[in-house]
C-alpha cells in the first residue's frame, strides 16, 4: 500500500429523498491520473466533495497517505492543509479583486514591516499567467474577465501551493478554447511526472482517453467498476454508465427552413462586436462558433436587452424593434439559455417549481394572483417534459447535479413557449445521456417551427447541429456556413477562420 495516496472505503451519502452515493470504495495510486466518469446524478460531485472535506459522508472513511502516515476525517481547511485541491466545475474565485489578489487569497506576501508585498504578489502572479499562457494583466478584476479566462485563473490559481499531493479537477475543460486545453493537458502531466494525483472530471471522453491513466465509473451513485484507459473504448464506457449503447448523439432530424424570426443588421457595441449581421428561421438552427473573446455571448446579451447596443437594428418578423430589457425580450417571445447557469439561469435556494415558472408567472396570474394549481401543473408538465431527474418538484434546486440543474433552466425558458430560443453553451457539464436529451429537445423545437440560435465552444457540437454556422473572432463575423458547405467542412477550416486576428 506504500504507492497507495487515496483510500476511498464504503462511502455513502444521503440527502433527503436522494442517494446520492451507496457504498462506494476504490483507491488510486501516487502519481495516478484517475479518470471518474458518469452520468449527472451518478455521484462524481458528491464524492470529491466528501474527498474535499466540503461534505461529511454518512458512512465510510476517506484517507490520505501523508507522507508516510495515514490521516482521516479531515475538513475543507485540514484537506487543503494536507496539499488535496479541487478545481470545481463552477468558477469559484473572487470576483471583485485582481487575479493576483485570487491567487494569494488567505496567504499573501508580507514585507519585512508586516505590509502586503504587492511587487512580490504580482512578480509571482505574472509567473503563472507566463507559464499557463494567459494574455492577462495580474491586477485585471476578475469581474471584468471573460468567463473562461475566469475558469483558466481558477485553474491556474492551484499551482500557487507548493506542497501538492491531490489535485481534483472537475470539468476543467467546458469553457476553454482549444489552446487552452492543451495548456491544461501539459500542467496535468507536469503534476502527473512530480508523483502528484489526479481525479479527472469530465464529459468529454476522448479527453479522458488522451490524459487518463485509469477509469473510475459510477452509475446512479454506486460504484460500477476502475479499468486502465487502455483497455476500455468511449462505446463501452458509455454502455457502462448509461446501461445502453450509445447512438451519434448529434443526429437529430433537420427541417426545412420557414420564414424569418429574426435579423439583426449592422449590430454592434463599442467594445465586444462591430457589424453583426445574421437572421434566423422557423425550424432553423443557426450555430455560432468563436474562441475566447470572439463577442458570441455579448452579441447575445446585447440581444436579449441584458447589455447595450450602440449601432444596429434588430427585426422580428420584419419589423423593427427595440428591447430595451430581457422583460421585454421575453414578452416578445425571446428565451436565453446563459452560459452561466448558477448565476444568471438559476434561484439556487428555491424550489424547482418556483424556478420553472419564474419568467411566466404573469400567465398564471390574475389581478396580481398566483394560480397555485396551475403552478404546480406546469412545473409538473415540464420537468418530465424534460425528464429532470428528481423525487419531487419541491426538491431544492441547490440539490440537483449540473444536468439537472441545466435542465431546470431549459424547463423555466419552455414554460413560456418563446418562438427563438437562445442556447449558449447548453451541455456545460452535461453528461452523454442528458447531451443526447438536450439535442432531441432542440430538435422538438425546430420541428414546431421554433428558431435556435447556438453558441457552442465545443466544434463537434456546434457543427453536429447547426443548420448554418457562423464564425467569429476579436468581434467579428469571419465565415458563414450554409448548409451545403457544412457537409465537407472540417474542425481545422473552422479554428483557422476563428482564429483571424484584425
């Protein structure tokens, strides 16, 4: 057991009405890449959160081998104390002070008068952004950053610790452009050949087939089995969390474009997008494809009324109109999926009724009163309609997984029945199964004549699905796709037009 770093011994852990994990046990090695894989629901947050010392199991021990001595029982201070660190899947970092401020939260430079050494902070600060390539200031606000420039500072943020025996990331991937997942990949071996252990996250599998060393896979919070990547294939990992085989989840049936929803001319704010032209039609999927910084979201929320435009027109049905706010966007049939759920899609301490009918209560009301039969029916209706996946409507969203999570924020924009729905980034840390469920629903939509537009950092999604496909980079519109030429259009052709700098 010399060689063993983590033992993981008949873990369980309730919640009122769920299981979230049932005797679960398996150690992993120093040095080990572990992979642990299932669906949302199947227990992979709950359990780091337990190997964390976020969350105390109701049964069962988890141990650490702390250089040469086993300790247990540990919480969120005393883990991290012992060198085990966890990059969440949700950005989770201050977002009022600097990136420097972030990276030496809780245990900043001092001067020799007992002063915080801010030359030493942000020389070492700039020492990390160098070496995980990030085109950042040290002293940039976190609030005034791209979202995945947030994800790569938390990420980046764990190599401040010097004594490092566990890193855990959880879907480190979801929101990085292409380059940036390779800087990750390299930091992740870099640990691997200091004899530091990983506990790798993700949806992606053929990330996990690239990086991964060994695969863990639980199912609806047991434990199903750990094999070495090299003996298993996506086809029977899939089978063996889904309990099915898996079909090309991006098949889905394409209709027949109707008339025009939406068209947006000369478009453009003063920092993020300039001369932004696009329409969408009935049954039409039209996808958006940029890396970081490209302006795909901030045309979105310009759109939605969340942000401002300054040029432009926007244009429903022919007819020009101004939305001035999402209220307004949403009484004109407008519904926006955000990338960010947890912040911008989502109440976490409410109920999942009350969230599901949270843009549409004033269709259930009269004289100011909440027809409560009715909100019960419709928060019923969609989240099977969706098949969210909980004992109960008046369960909490904050218990949920990602994907059902995800699926409450779809469930609250379907209550409404919008004509164009807006998806940015909707299978952020979705699992395979709960992917295919989204896509199908995409396609329910566009058969009823609804118009999607797609935002989607992951290439095979977005040109899976996309009827069109637009290309952005530094603001603007770099190539446009018709159907057509999508059919012999590769993911090189793609990131060589996303990637053209003015």
């Amino acid at each position: 057991m010399d060689n063993t770093l983590l033992k993981i011994e008949h873990i369980s852990k309730f919640y009122p009405g769920v299981t979230a994990l049932n005797d679960v046990s398996f150690t992993i090695d120093k040095g080990e890449v572990r992979a642990l894989v299932g669906e949302n629901g199947a227990g992979k947050s709950t359990l780091i959160k337990c190997i964390m010392g976020v969350e105390k199991p109701n049964n069962g021990t988890i141990s650490l081998n702390y250089n040469g001595n086993w300790v247990s029982g540990m919480d969120a201070l005393q883990t991290q104390a012992h060198g085990m660190f966890a990059n969440y899947q949700h950005v989770n970092i201050a977002p009022d002070l600097s990136i420097a401020e972030n990276y030496f939260l809780g245990k900043v430079p001092k001067t020799k008068f007992g002063t915080v050494d801010w030359k030493k902070m942000n020389e070492e600060s700039q020492v990390i952004i160098d070496k995980f390539k990030m085109d950042v200031n040290p002293l940039a606000k976190i609030k005034d950053l791209p979202i995945a420039m947030q994800a790569m500072v938390t990420i980046s943020k764990i190599s401040v610790n010097k004594d490092i025996k566990l890193v855990i990331f959880d879907e480190p991937t979801a929101l990085l452009e292409n380059e940036k997942v390779e800087t990750l990949f390299h930091y992740i071996q870099e640990l691997k050949q200091q004899g530091v252990s990983v506990i790798y996250i993700s949806h992606r599998l053929e990330e996990i087939m690239d990086i991964c060393d060994t695969v863990t896979i639980l199912k609806d919070g047991t434990y199903v089995d750990t094999k070495p990547v090299s003996e298993v294939t996506k086809e029977s990992l899939v089978s063996m969390m889904v309990g099915r085989e898996m079909s090309d989840i991006y098949d889905i049936r394409h209709f027949e474009p109707g008339e025009e929803l939406l068209r947006v001319e000369n478009f453009g704010d003063d920092h993020h997008f300039r001369n932004i032209n696009f329409s969408v039609h009935k049954g039409e999927i039209l996808g958006f494809f940029g890396l970081v910084g490209a302006g795909r979201s901030e045309i979105m929320r310009a759109l939605y009324g969340v942000e401002r435009h300054t040029t432009g027109a926007v244009y429903l049905k022919g007819k020009e109109t101004r939305i001035r706010n999402p209220q307004e966007a949403l009484e004109l049939g407008i519904g926006f999926l955000t990338e960010d759920r947890r912040a911008d899609g989502l109440a976490l301490p409410l109920e999942i009724k009350t969230n599901v009918n949270m843009n549409s209560y004033d269709m259930i009301s009269k004289s100011g009163i909440i027809n409560l039969k009715r909100e019960e029916e419709r928060a019923e209706e969609f989240s099977k309609k969706i098949n969210v996946k909980t004992p109960s409507i008046h369960q909490l969203v904050s218990n949920l997984s990602g994907g059902n999570q995800q699926k409450v924020v779809i469930a609250k924009l379907l209550c409404r029945d919008p004509e164009i729905l807006i998806f940015d980034e909707p299978t952020v840390g979705v699992d395979v199964g709960a992917k295919e469920e989204i896509f199908k629903l995409i396609e329910r939509m566009t058969e009823q004549g609804k118009g999607v537009l797609l935002i989607s950092s992951y290439l095979p999604e977005v040109m899976g699905l996309s009827d069109r496909l637009i290309v952005m980079s530094q603001g603007n519109i770099t190539a446009v796709y018709d159907k057509e030429q999508m059919k012999n259009l590769t993911e090189e052709e793609v990131l060589m037009e996303a990637s053209i700098e003015e």
